[in-house]
C-alpha cells in the first residue's frame, strides 16, 4: 500500500527547494509581504548586506538595506504602488559593517496562484567593480573637467601645468562648441591666480561702445543714464584671469584700443581722466583662424603676436570620435543627478547612430542632443527613438530607413583616420589611442585594404 506523504513534509520540502534555487543565483534577492517585512533572503543577498537571513527574515527591509532611497524614492514602495517593475537602478545601500556598497536593483511584484498579491520581490547584485573600473577610466581620460582620450587632448593634458603655471597670454583656437572655456578655466585653476577671479567677456555681436564698457567700465557722467560708476571686466578680474571670448570678431577700432591695454597695462574707463593699471592674465579664444586673417589684414598683426604667446588648437568632436562614448557616459551622469533620472546608457543601435554623425556643433550639440533623448527617454537606455532625427546617418545607395551599423561606422571612423594621416598606420594609431596591433586587427577584421 502506497504512504501518503504528509502535507506538512511537502511544505517543508517546497520551502527547502526553493531556498536551494534562491541560493544559486549570483544576485541578492529577498522577498517582502506587504507590510515591507523580509520573508526571504537569499545566500547573495547575505554576502552583499554581511546580513545573515536569519538576522534578516521578519525585519523591515530599509532596516536591512539601509539604502540612500528607502525614505524618499524606495523603489519596492514605487512598484507596489505602481503596479510597474523597475529595472536595474542604481542605488547605494549600508552594509552591516557600515560600509558604503553601490548596488543595482531590480523590483517586481509578488503574487500567488491566483493573482493575489503577496508582496514584492527585489533583485539587487554589487556594482562596486564596475564603479571603481569607471572611475580609474575617468581618472585616466580627464583633467579639471575635460574629458577625452584623444592623443592631442592627451597631450595638452601634460602642458597644461606649465602653461598655466606661465602667466602667459594664451590664445585658445577651435570651432564653437569644443570646449574652449573649459581650457582656460583650467588654465586659471592651475595657476598661482586660482584664488582671484575668473571672468569671461564674449565680444560677439557687441557694437565698439557696449563692449569698451564692458571690459573697462564707466565712470558716472559718461553718458546719459550713467548715475553711478560700473566696474569693467578688468576690474572685476584684478590679479585673476580675463577670458576674452571670440577676439576674432572685435572691430580694428578696438582692437587698437586693446592692443594699448595689453602693451601698458593700463585701461580708461568711459568718461575717465586718468588710466587705471591691471594685474590681470589674458586668455583670448576664437573661433577663427587669426593667423590667416593678419595676414589678409582683417585682425592686426600687432594684437595677434601680442595675444599669441602660446596657442592652443582644439579639435572639433569629428576629429575625437574615440571620445563620444567617454562624453555620452558623462552627460548621462549629468542628466541623471540633474533630472533624478535613472538612464543607464544607450542602445547599440542609437550608439551607432551618435557614431555617425558629424557634430558641426561639437561637445555642446552632442550635450543638447542627450538632454533631447532625455526628455522623451523614461529610464533604461536610450534608443533610436529618443533621438533627434536630424541627426540619423544614412548609408548611400541603401533603403532610406536602414541605420549604419555600429560595426560599419567603426570602420568608416577608421578608415578615415587612415586617410587623413596618409595610410600611417603607426600615426593612427596613436591619434586613436590603440596599440598599433589592435589597428591591425581591426583593419583585418574590418577587411580595409590598404594601398601598396
């Protein structure tokens, strides 16, 4: 005759499965009834926490965890509430020795067989490696907030110190947009004026007399409305730095005016009878090519050998393309913080495409552009369809919605760089910042044939 086996022998044996299932997942997990007390605690989960589940098990869950969201944004709470799972946001919880341990969670709702709702489930695995490796590569690809592992950057991070450290004019030369001010912000911080003040005046679309008193101020009864004196840019950055932005644009009139500024190292302000001197640094920016219009007799040579003590010439975004993936992360970082977002990338396929355009408005265009995914963009990654199509790249000859793929951009990327440095496979590899066997392998892999 065939024993029954007692139902309270099966219970047991469901429940020890089911630990031994929970025990072999390399993720926490732990369970939590709808009063946010754990019911179950899985061997990981105790290995992250060094909670034990027999410590765990019937205490509240943010008495466990202690993460920074429990109070405010607990995300169990959010998805009991919502109905809705969240995935892989990024959080930081206390472990039981009080260590700060950043972690990924996941959350979903618990229900029984027939719909009922039980609780809530929560995933969660240690993200500290991948933290650490991300700062070492921030660390390594940045400097006073420039991001980039451009070689040219690179190499404009070993001189910064001494230019700054100089007091030299400098004249910073480079399209709109790729982070001129950054430059000379750095050039500031690093040098023995970092404790005056840094101001920057732009000279754009400013008529002669706007600008003369912008840079060096009124006196009262310069001019009607004038009631009181107003410091100009020179007074407001003494014994600190001046940037003054887009110099090129600025009239023969003025230039006259500060060529006798930087010569004497006196300034009028409107309306003054007496010159005023300054001890202030000049870091002039520009998006134009000064040396070419001196000689063409648009900007005096005079003022251009006086501002040019040492240039400093920054790529546009199209020449760094190795840099995209470092500034997106960044800007994602930023968003986040900014916008309590939880955006954890983009898609491959929207990688592809951000690799494949050009950026005529450099660092800040691809800047607008991740703010732009991030208003359509709820969490996850960002895809295709958070992006602005102005910016999509098609492939020439091919079906009018076929998106180059990331493998195709990368080999146009470098077969471009190897044009542009004559076939040199050396030199691109070092504009590229790969060892020149990882050139090799990619120019095989990508199946680029090389001139004889």
């Amino acid at each position: 005759m065939k024993r029954k086996t007692p139902a309270k022998q099966k219970e047991v044996n469901s429940s020890d499965e089911q630990n031994i299932i929970l025990d072999s997942i390399a993720d926490g997990v732990f369970t939590v009834d709808k009063d946010w007390r754990i019911t179950s605690f899985n061997r990981a989960a105790e290995e992250i926490t060094r909670v034990s589940r027999r410590e765990a098990v019937g205490q509240l869950c943010k008495d466990v965890l202690k993460a920074d969201v429990c109070e405010s944004n607990c995300c169990l709470r959010t998805t009991m509430k919502t109905g809705k799972p969240i995935v892989n946001k990024k959080v930081h919880i206390i472990d039981a020795q009080g260590k700060k341990i950043p972690i990924s969670i996941s959350t979903a709702l618990l229900r029984d067989s027939k719909g009922k709702l039980l609780g809530a489930v929560e995933t969660f695995r240690d993200i500290s490696v991948e933290e650490d490796l991300r700062k070492a590569i921030h660390a390594k690809y940045s400097f006073e907030d420039i991001i980039s592992k451009n070689h040219r950057i690179l190499q404009l991070f070993d001189i910064l110190p001494d230019i700054a450290a100089s007091g030299s004019t400098v004249l910073i030369e480079g399209e709109s947009g790729t982070g001129k001010e950054l430059f000379a912000r750095a050039i500031h911080n690093l040098s023995p004026r970092k404790k005056h003040p840094f101001v920057a005046v732009n000279c754009s679309a400013l008529p002669d007399t706007l600008l003369e008193s912008e840079l060096f101020g009124y006196k009262a009864g310069a001019f009607t409305d004038a009631r009181k004196d107003k410091p100009g840019r020179f007074r407001l950055a003494e014994n600190g730095t001046l940037l003054i932005d887009e110099i090129g644009e600025i009239t023969p009139a003025m230039q006259v005016k500060l060529l006798r500024v930087l010569q004497e190292k006196t300034y009028e302000p409107l309306g003054a009878t007496e010159s005023i001197e300054h001890n202030v640094r000049i870091i002039a920016a520009t998006n134009k090519d000064l040396d070419m219009l001196a000689r063409e007799g648009h900007f005096r040579e005079d003022l251009y050998y006086r501002i040019y003590v040492f240039k400093i010439s920054l790529p546009p975004l199209r020449e760094r393309m190795e840099d995209i993936p470092l500034l997106i992360d960044h800007f994602i970082t930023r968003f986040n913080a900014m916008q309590k977002k939880n955006i954890q990338g983009v898609s491959e396929e929207a990688m592809s495409i951000l690799m494949s355009y050009n950026y005529p408005g450099n660092i800040r265009e691809l800047a607008n552009i991740i703010e732009y995914a991030f208003i359509l963009c709820k969490g996850g990654l960002i895809e295709k369809k958070h992006l602005p199509e102005n910016i999509f790249f098609l492939k020439p000859d091919h079906d009018e919605n076929e998106i180059v793929s990331l493998r195709d951009a990368e080999a146009g990327y470098l077969l471009k760089a190897l044009k542009q440095n004559n076939w040199d496979r050396l030199k691109t590899a070092r504009q590229l910042g790969m060892h020149k066997s990882t050139l090799y392998r990619k120019i095989k892999s990508f199946g680029i044939k090389l001139p004889s």
